[in-house]
C-alpha cells in the first residue's frame, strides 16, 4: 500500500532538525509523496530546498490568508519568479480564513484571487485553506472553474482541511476539487466531518496530515503531527466507510495524482 500527503509543513520549527528522520519514517509506512505548501514569500526557499534534498517532498509556493496582512505587491511578483525558475506541484496555500475577526478581508481576497489568476496562467493545480469561509472560496472560484464542472482542460486543486456542510462539498466536487481529510475526522466527537468521510464520493477524498498541525486523536497530547501517521488516519477513513483499508490507499493515491500528476512516480519503501 502506498499512500501520498498532500499537506505537510515539513519547514515548521516544531520539527527543528528533525526532517530526516521524519521523511525517513514516513517513507518507511507506504508515504511515497508528501507535498509541501508555503505560506509566504519568506519561506519559498526553505521549501525548495527541502524539496532538493528529499525526493519524497514536492513544493507547493503561495502566500497563505493569515499572511496576507504583511504582503505586498513584490510578494506576488517573487511568487510568479519562483513559479518560472522553480515550477511546483500546486500553488498552495492560498485561500481564506475568517475565523480570525482582525484579519482584512478585502485583503486576503485581493491575494486570493491574484493567486488564482497566476493557478490558470501556469496550468497549476491549488490547495486552498478555507475557515469559515467556504460559500466566499466558493464564490471566487467559480468564475475561474465554471458552474457544474471544471472548464475543459483546467486544473482545479484540493480542499484542505475540509470542515464544510454537505452541501458545501458537493459544490467543491461539482467544480472539480478533491477534499482533504486528515486528523480531524479521527476524533469520534467529529461527528458532522466523520459522516462527510463516510458518505461522500470515494473519488472526492484525498489524504492529508497538515502536520506539524491537526494531530490525530490516537498521538498523544502535545506531540506534533508527522506524516508517518497517515496510514493510521486512513485506517479511520476505511473503517468510517466499511472497506479496506487496501481500497482507500489506492483511492486516495489515485485521487492524488489526478490533481497533481507530477506527484508521479511514488517512492517505494524499501
């Protein structure tokens, strides 16, 4: 079984210098890919480098919401060098996020939608954050990716973190987008998240940690996520939805790849 996380922070400082021995692990359960984002122009290079020295990881480049409030115009401009000279697997992690009241809205959706013109001048799929603000992502991409389907051609992206209603993913999936799941369907209080991963489309669904973030129910309190436990959240997954676990890692790696097919070919564990 081999798995892929679409989501991990491998740069974070909860993982000081321990990225060797992370990827190491991870690699060593079925985590063939990891996609790591970037939230903002200060960290594109500890991305790339991470990348360069790991074959596992593949950068995603973008200036996250929470970001957007010390951007600049430059920052878009350095965001499109790198997306030239350093082409990515997505452009991520861009969205919004209105959880938090002081944030500038105007602002995150000027950087927000500025990043989607730059996902359909490169062909380049995104992974969008989203908190509290689901219909408004919804609203922006829609002009991008068409009504009832994507645009012949177009790349969409993935859902991070998905945490909508029901009705709010059949809108992801109707544009083209897959949702992530992670740590937080593994909670069994979760239980709205929980009935998403059961009953929504298998071919929706990819897998994700967001480590060093949303750790799951079974790690013990106060230890960063890793991506070395993605197979154990996607054990969950398998038991939410009554199938093997053997079906859901090649669903999701199949899911994984549609939207980022340079994610090709996965590392196998030795």
């Amino acid at each position: 079984m081999h798995f892929i996380d679409t989501h991990c922070h491998l740069d974070a400082a909860e993982f000081g210098d321990r990225q060797t021995d992370i990827v190491r692990d991870a690699t060593a359960v079925g985590v063939g890919r990891i996609v790591l984002p970037s939230v903002d122009r200060h960290n594109f290079e500890a991305v790339r480098l991470l990348c360069g020295r790991f074959p596992t990881c593949l950068p995603a480049y973008g200036i996250h919401p929470m970001y957007t409030g010390a951007a600049t115009p430059d920052d878009l401009l350095v965001l499109r060098e790198y997306l030239q000279q350093h082409p990515p697997v997505a452009i991520g992690e861009i969205g919004l996020d209105f959880f938090i009241p002081h944030y500038d809205q105007t602002c995150q959706e000027h950087f927000f939608v500025e990043q989607l013109k730059l996902a359909r001048e490169f062909d380049l799929p995104v992974l969008l954050h989203i908190r509290r603000a689901q219909d408004t992502i919804l609203k922006h991409l829609r002009p991008f990716y068409g009504r009832g389907g994507p645009s012949t051609g177009l790349r969409t992206g993935i859902a991070h973190a998905f945490n909508g209603s029901r009705q709010q993913a059949d809108e992801f999936i109707k544009l083209g987008f897959k949702l992530g799941f992670g740590g937080a369907m593994t909670y069994s209080r979760a239980t709205r998240l929980r009935e998403l991963a059961a009953t929504l489309p298998l071919d929706s669904i990819v897998l994700e940690t967001d480590a060093p973030d949303i750790p799951p129910d079974f790690l013990e309190r106060g230890l960063p996520n890793e991506p070395k436990y993605l197979p154990r959240m996607a054990q969950t997954l398998a038991e939410l939805r009554g199938m093997p676990l053997e079906e859901v890692a090649l669903a999701t790696t199949t899911n994984a790849l549609a939207v980022m097919p340079e994610l090709k070919p996965l590392v196998i564990p030795a």
